[in-house]
C-alpha cells in the first residue's frame, strides 16, 4: 500500500478528523470517571468496560439492523482473526491506563497519548508506506524533542506512557487495516465479545475474593460504574470511523 501525501486535500476527510477530534476529547475525561468510582479496583474496572460496552454494542446492533454486518465479519477469518488481534492491544491499553489513573499516574498517561500519534504517524511510513514531505517531518521532529523533554522532566522511565503509546498505535494499525471491511459498532462487537470470556471469568474471582463493588457502595456509584460502558464504547467507535476515513 502506497499512498503519498502530495496533496493533503485528497486524504484529509472532514468528518473522519472531527470523530477523531471527539474521540480523544472524551478521552479525556475518562480519568475523572475512574476515580469518581472509587473504591472499585482496576481489574473491576476494566472487566466491567468489557462486559458492558460488550452490551452496548449489542444493543446499537439492535437498533441500527448491523447483526447482518456482525455475521459478514466472523465468517471472515481474516478480519476476524484481526479484531482479536486488536482485542489483545486494546486490554493491554485499558488495564495500563486504568492502573496509570488509580495510583496517580495520570501525567505519565497523558504523556503516552501525546506519544501516540508519533508512534502511529511512524506506523504509517514503516508498515503503510506512506510519505511525509519535509516539512510534516519538521513537525513530526518537533514533537519527538517535545516528548523527549517531558519524559526526562519527568525524571522516571516512562514505561506507562510507552505501553500506552504502542499498544494504542498498533491497536489503530490494526483497525485501519481492516477499516474497509468492517464497520464501527460490529469491529468493537467483535473485540469485547472476543475478551468477554475473560472479563466473566475476572468478575467471578473478584467477587469470590474481595467482592464486587457494583451496588455495594451507593446509588451514585452504582450508575457511574453502570456508564462504563457508554464511556468506553463511545470514543472507540468514534475512533473507528476515524480510522476508516482519514
């Protein structure tokens, strides 16, 4: 796949960079919602984001008429055997990020996301064969010494930033590889469906063991726990489409 970037006009689409746009800005605010639902732990949390965006995605599927779409994509094996792929990525980022917020590591998160689009943007030139003209390589340049500078600031090894920036990049790699082939609310189907098992089985120890903090602790908590879901699903599905356009 070769595609230069000669004219920008010709790759860049509207409406693919506003669900971008949306999809980090609520992003954003993700880190407020998991510790508003203190006490929950991190492995709660992140099984609960499986289940219940697993739930939400079902329930658009519903809506929209996509069950059709979702059984095109698990008789194909190669796009399926691409979603579980990016399934793994994506519980990599999640588990991260969680941790990252609970034990006040949320700069150290944010600075992965600022590494992110450099990672994907070498993605692109490395694995898609796209071209940069020199100046987007000044740019890019400017940004890499950016990062450098806030990660020795920050005086640690920054593998939490790291983990996220790679798993997130190859995590859009693989979605824009598959991006004809499937659509937004039936690829994220795929990914949690594939990781349900696993968040099940997560959700069982932890009840057996510590309890599960889903209606223990207060209504309030009860229904911002119940909104992980929407609040996982949403920027994901955004993302999706973004990929698929830009």
């Amino acid at each position: 796949m070769h595609i230069p970037l000669t004219h920008p006009h010709e790759r860049i689409s509207p409406t693919g960079l506003l669900y971008a746009v949306g999809a980090y800005f609520l992003w954003g605010f993700l880190p407020l919602l998991f510790i508003a639902i203190a006490p929950t732990g991190a492995v709660e949390i992140v099984a609960w984001r499986i289940v219940l965006s697993l739930v939400f995605c079902a329930l658009l599927l519903s809506v929209t008429g996509g069950w059709r779409r979702l059984a095109a994509i698990v008789r194909d094996r190669r796009a399926f055997g691409a979603l579980a792929l990016a399934a793994v990525f994506i519980l990599i980022n999640w588990s991260v990020f969680i941790y990252a917020t609970l034990s006040n590591h949320v700069i150290e998160a944010s600075l992965g996301y600022f590494t992110n689009p450099i990672v994907t943007v070498l993605l692109g030139v490395l694995v898609l064969h796209e071209r940069l003209r020199p100046l987007q390589w000044v740019a890019v340049g400017v940004s890499v010494v950016a990062v450098l500078v806030l990660a020795i600031g920050y005086g640690a090894f920054p593998w939490i930033a790291l983990s996220l920036a790679f798993s997130f990049g190859l995590y859009g790699l693989v979605k824009k590889r598959v991006g004809p082939r499937v659509d937004a609310i039936g690829g994220l189907t795929v990914e949690t469906a594939v990781l349900a098992p696993l968040a099940v089985g997560a959700l069982v120890i932890v009840g057996l063991t510590t309890g599960l903090t889903l209606g223990a602790v207060s209504p309030l908590h009860t229904i911002l726990l119940l909104s992980v879901g929407v609040a996982t699903a949403t920027p994901l599905l955004l993302f999706a489409s973004a990929a698929r356009r830009i």
